[in-house]
C-alpha cells in the first residue's frame, strides 16, 4: 500500500527473484509517485516531470505486480481488509505500507480551506502550475509556512523559477531558528541562500489561524498577507491508521518491530514515514526509507516462506543534501557543512543515480513454474468443465455482491440452465469478450462491461440484462473467489448504472483472465426505431465522439515504453460511456453509427458504407489520446495492426506524410467512441450536445462521398 521509496525499491528486489505461488498487489493514488530528493529541482525548473517521478504503472507491467490507482480509506486488520475510495474493499494475506505523511492542517483554524499542503505532491505541482500562469507579471506574496528542511527547500526553489518577477517570498517557522536538527554551518549557508533570493525569514512566528489571504500569530504579531500559501509543517499519519486499531504514536503513525512488522499484528509491515520504529526512532527522511527497503524485501519473502526474519538497524547519522534553489546546496553531516555548486553536482548523481534504477529496468527471470498464486505446487489444471471456477468460490463471490446491487445481481447461482429475459418488443443482442489489458480487475471488469454494451448504444438501445463470460487465472480457490468478486464488482458498477440486470454466466479457469459479455437490449424510441450501421447519405458528415489510440498505447505498455499518466488518461476515455452520444445521435436525427473497437477506425467505417459510397477523411482532425501518436511514430503498433490494415480496403492517402496519423487510422479500439454520419445541417448541434455531455474530443472527421471504387481517401 503507498509507491513510497522503500516500496518502489523493494518490488524491483522482488521481481528480481519471483516467489512461486505469490500475487502481489501496489495501491496507489497516482501512477507516478515523486522522488522527494528532486521534488525542488522540480520546482526550480531544473528537472522535468519524468526525471523526478517514478512511473509505477511502468514499474509494475515490468514486474508482474497489479497496478491499482485508488486511494485507501480504512483498513481492518483483523478481516485483513483494505477499503478503497470508490470501489469494493481488496482482501490481502500479507500488507506492506508505505505511505508517507502528511501536513497537519487540522491543528490551525482556517488551514486547510485557505492553504496547499506540501503533500500530497500532485496536488502541490497542480497548483503551483496554476500559480505561475496566475503570477504573469504580477504582483502578488507567496507565504510557505514551515521551518524543516522540506519547507525551505520549497521556498528557495519557488523563488528560483519566478526570479525577476514582482514577488514577495516569505517563510514563516514558529521555532525559534531554522533547520533545529541541522548544523550551524548548515543553517548559516541556508540563511545566505535565503537572503541571496530575497526571501523574508520570520521565526518565533507561530500560525494561529489563517484567514482568506490573512495569517494570524500568535504572541501578538501582526498579521502577514499573502495571496498564495503553502504548508510544510506538523506531519501526521493518514487518520484512517491510527482508526484501523493498530498501535500507533501520538501523531498516528504505525509503531513497528525491528523487523518492519507492526507491533500488535505480524501480517503487517511498514516502512517510510509512515512507520516509527520503537527502539531506533528516526527523523523522517528519505535516506532511511531507502536503507529501510532490502530489509522489508527480505522479511516479506521470508514471511511467506515462513523463514526467520532479520531486524533493521537505521544508521545514526546521515548525509543530509540541501538544494538552494539554484544549482547549488548544502551537505551536512556530523556537525560539519559544505556548500556550493560541487555540492549540487554531487546531489545531482546520487538523486540521478537512484531514478535510474526504474528506467533502465534489466530483464525479468523467468516466472515459477507449477505453482498456483495462493499455494504450494499442484498438479496442472484440468480442460474442459474440469477447469470450471469451483461453485463454493462462485456463490460466495455473487453474495458477497448481492447486498451491494440487489436489483442487478443474483443473490446466488441459480438452479436454472437458462434466464428469462422480459421485453415488449425485438431484443438485440451482442457478445464481447477482452484479454485482460490492465493488472486490476475491478477495473477490467468496468471496461469489458462498457466495452460490451458499446454495441448497443451504437444501435440507440437501452440495456436489459447481461451474461458474464470469465476466464481467471489457476489460483487457490480462496484467491479465484477474490478476482471473481472484483470482476463482478466492476462489471455491476457499470450494469447498474444504466439498469442492466446481471444474470449469470460461465466463469472458468485458464492461463489468463479474460472478461466478456453477452448484452441484451431493445429500442428507447416507442416505435421500436434503431440507428442503423448502413444508414449513411452521400454528403453525411462523419463525428468521432472519443479519441484513437487505445492499442498503440497498451502496445507500448507492455514494451515499458507508455508513460502511466497517458495510461490513465486513456482509461478514462475507455470508462466513458456511450450510452449519451447514441441518444444524442437520434436525438439530432444522425443516418448511420457504429462503435469503433477492433478493427479500427477504417475497419468499422468500411462495413458502414453501401455500394456506390466513398469517404474523406481529415487526419489532422481525428483526436487521439496523449501518447498514442508517439507510440505509432516510434513504429510501436498493436498485434491486429496488420490484420486491419489488410481489411480496410483501398486507402488513398494523398499527400498525408504523417506515416502516425495514418496508422491511427488502423489501430484497434477498446471500449472506442461512437462514429456517426449525420447531415451537414445538423452537424453543429451535435457535436456541440455531444462535447457538453462530457465528449470533450468531439470532432467532425470527415464526409461521405459518392463513389464506385468504394474509395476511402486520407487528406
């Protein structure tokens, strides 16, 4: 739980040498977490995005370890149960956290409405992106309240980046001096680095309160304005630790053995800030994290294994390295300090030295065989109905979520063969199944459920039911029981949410999960109308409700070569539902649509065409996810690339010199957008509907023509 160093770290060791029979699992708000030795180079403008974070999304595909974005929100030791924002709870044998802190707001009236906590990072880097394009030669204060280490560093690197502009920097320490737990010479060569940049100093200024761009002492100080404020002080534990029951401090984070356990339940380990280690407490820095993560490696292996574990013992001191905004800084060690830009340098190759253990990742051995996650080697598998996921695991997954989705889901696996399906009217039917593409599978069930009903939202029909069709992987049954009910989990938080009842399926075993439904629908109009596939007119203009590029992206994925943010990103448009764009297509009168998946966007428009039609198409104007074109420009292309080339048909490209743009055009969808042909006089106020329902990547494509050759040309 948490993508802290100790962690990132500590799978790199695992992966390195895979335990037969063991599934691990990373939780983490965020695919790319922060390196907090570069976090003010950052800011300073020194480094980019990518060279201070570490990319877990990425870490992960290269470890064979499940890549989970949420954020936790309690936790049960004893159930041995993780509660995550939005989605059903994951159950664990083993749990690790590394989670970090986080500033104490609460603590100072006024704090947390009117101030930016130092952590979470995204939420720091989001604003001060903002504040910068605020700034523009502006006047205006940035106050950042703190004293340690982290606060000063921010301070310095702020006003590094926004030199030259009309800006007050002013640091607030409600110590009496800067830096306590640094040396004098340390904390002289801050304060020069302070005062070379202007930034004011006020120590023995404690917050009280923080008002609308007004801070309040106390001891009688006069109030200090400011129009932007960060906060560096007081670091807490997330309350949800201190509330799961676990022995904490009185700040709240987990109290831990020697060996990184929990003190009240072995099942635990920690490390990072998130942990105080009983009988050697530490500062709370990222050095210690580091040195922390071989141990945790170690005893989580040798847990599982039921081998003895070894105890940690964190050095007494450490090199602590201090950036001054510039390129320059401080070492400080046993009471002695050096500056200057040398010490920059060296900074720069130990934090560049550290990063690049999650870029340039070495090959991965080979996985263990005859092993099934959750137990000792076995025999193999069975076929047939052999290999049938056992019906103990089934109905313990399906009442689990009977509670959760009564109107949509069987409270137990029925004794009947088949289900009724009730309509007035034609039912329509489709069926699609996914290999899986992402690690977690509460999310792989929302996107085979989306991906499924795509169909008949292409077609303006409203579900009814659905069938579920699952492969999971050989496990345990106690493990097959868990992945099932995170699949079904995730398909129902779509189903219900466009009143598609569940009704059963087929669920099975083999080497890899696989997520499919059967969909059924009839018509929203009363007259029992549908939007047709083979409906288009000569001179209907072509929409695209949601960007290309879902195949070259998750090709990319699987080569370490996708960055985790455009993974995300990418998913969310897989998530978006075309439930609306269908409707607004009848709405606006369209002729003709289809879903793009498969076979790309020439495939499925080439099977909307009649005899004697043609099309037009505008490459510059098809959207395409971030990172997809960089993926096909690097010649990065999914397995069914060729395939659907082959089937697209004649393809005049003209004078297209973007060799990406048109390989966008063959790339394989999931859970794609709507592609509609809709008149020229009614284009406007569909894709203006279309991009207020949420489709904000709405754009009109092309045109379709008249032609005998069925010619489809690329301008």
């Amino acid at each position: 739980m948490g993508g802290g160093h100790a962690h990132a770290l500590a799978l790199r060791m695992l992966a390195m040498r895979p335990i037969p029979g063991v599934r691990i699992t990373l939780v983490s708000p965020a695919s790319h977490t922060p390196y907090s030795g570069m976090l003010p180079g950052l800011v300073a403008g020194h480094y980019r995005f990518e060279e201070t974070h570490i990319d877990l999304a990425r870490l992960c595909q290269w470890a064979g370890v499940r890549f989970v974005e949420s954020s936790v929100i309690a936790l049960d030791p004893d159930q041995r149960l993780i509660s995550l924002a939005g989605r059903p709870p994951l159950a664990y044998d083993l749990l690790s956290l590394d989670i970090g802190s986080q500033p104490e707001l609460d603590s100072v009236p006024g704090a947390r409405e009117h101030a930016v906590p130092v952590k979470p990072v995204a939420g720091l880097w989001q604003n001060w992106q903002r504040w910068q394009a605020q700034i523009d030669g502006r006047e205006a204060r940035v106050a950042v309240v703190g004293g340690g280490a982290g606060s000063v560093e921010l301070v310095m690197a702020m006003a590094t980046c926004l030199a030259g502009r009309k800006l007050q920097f002013a640091l607030y320490c409600g110590a009496a001096d800067i830096l306590p737990e640094y040396s004098r010479g340390a904390r002289a060569a801050v304060r020069r680095g302070l005062t070379g940049l202007g930034i004011d100093v006020h120590c023995n200024a404690r917050v009280a309160g923080v008002d609308p761009r007004r801070l309040q002492f106390e001891s009688g100080r006069e109030p200090a304005q400011f129009d932007h404020l960060v906060w560096c002080t007081g670091a807490v534990a997330a309350p949800w630790v201190a509330q799961s029951g676990l022995a904490t401090d009185d700040r709240g984070f987990l109290l831990i053995r020697d060996t990184l356990q929990a003190l009240d339940h072995e099942s635990i380990f920690a490390a990072g800030d998130i942990a105080v280690q009983v009988n050697h407490p530490r500062p709370r820095a990222g050095v210690f994290a580091v040195r922390q993560a071989p141990v945790l490696a170690h005893n989580l292996r040798c847990q599982l294994l039921s081998l003895p574990l070894k105890n940690h013992r964190p050095q007494r001191r450490f090199l602590s390295l201090l950036s001054l905004g510039g390129k320059r800084a401080v070492a400080d060690k046993h009471g002695l300090a050096a500056s200057g830009a040398w010490v920059w340098r060296w900074k720069d190759r130990i934090d560049r030295r550290f990063m690049a253990l999650f870029e340039a990742l070495p090959p991965m051995p080979s996985a263990p065989e005859n092993a099934l996650p959750g137990g000792q080697a076995v025999q193999a598998p069975c076929g047939g109905c052999g290999a049938k996921v056992g019906g103990n695991s089934l109905r313990a997954a399906l009442a689990a979520l009977a509670d959760r989705y009564p109107q949509h889901c069987p409270r137990s696996v029925s004794s009947d063969d088949a289900a009724i399906v009730s309509s007035h009217g034609p039912v329509m039917q489709s069926v699609d199944v996914l290999r899986a593409m992402v690690g977690d599978p509460w999310l792989m069930g929302r996107i085979a459920a989306n991906h499924a009903l795509s169909d008949l939202y292409a077609v303006a029909a409203q579900p009814l039911s659905a069938q579920a069709v699952i492969t999971l992987p050989f496990a345990t049954e106690t493990l097959l029981q868990r992945e099932l009910q995170q699949v079904l989990a995730g398909a129902l938080h779509e189903l219900s949410a466009v009143d598609c009842v569940l009704l059963g399926g087929h669920s099975m075993q083999g080497q890899e999960l696989s997520v499919g439904f059967v969909v059924n629908g009839q018509a929203a109009a009363e007259d029992h109308a549908l939007l047709p596939k083979q409906g288009l007119q000569p001179g209907d203009q072509l929409v695209l409700c949601k960007p290309l590029g879902s195949g070259a992206l998750f090709a990319a994925h699987m080569q370490l070569q996708a960055d985790g943010r455009d993974l995300a990103a990418a998913i969310d448009e897989m998530l978006k539902s075309n439930l609306v764009a269908g409707q607004l297509a009848v709405a606006h009168g369209a002729s003709a649509a289809t879903d793009i998946t498969g076979f790309g966007l020439a495939g499925h428009l080439r099977e909307m065409l009649a005899p004697g039609q043609g099309v037009q198409l505008h490459s510059e104007s098809i959207p395409a996810l971030a990172g997809a074109m960089t993926a096909l420009s690097a010649g990065v292309t999914s397995t069914m690339q060729d395939s659907n080339r082959a089937a697209a048909g004649r393809l005049d490209y003209g004078n297209t010199a973007d060799k990406a743009a048109v390989e966008l055009l063959f790339d394989p969808q999931t859970s794609g957008g709507l592609l509609i042909g809709i008149a020229q006089p009614r284009v406007e106020g569909l894709c203006s509907a279309l991009r207020t329902a949420g489709y904000p990547h709405a754009a009109v494509i092309g045109a379709v023509t008249q032609s005998a050759t069925g010619e489809m040309y690329v301008s």
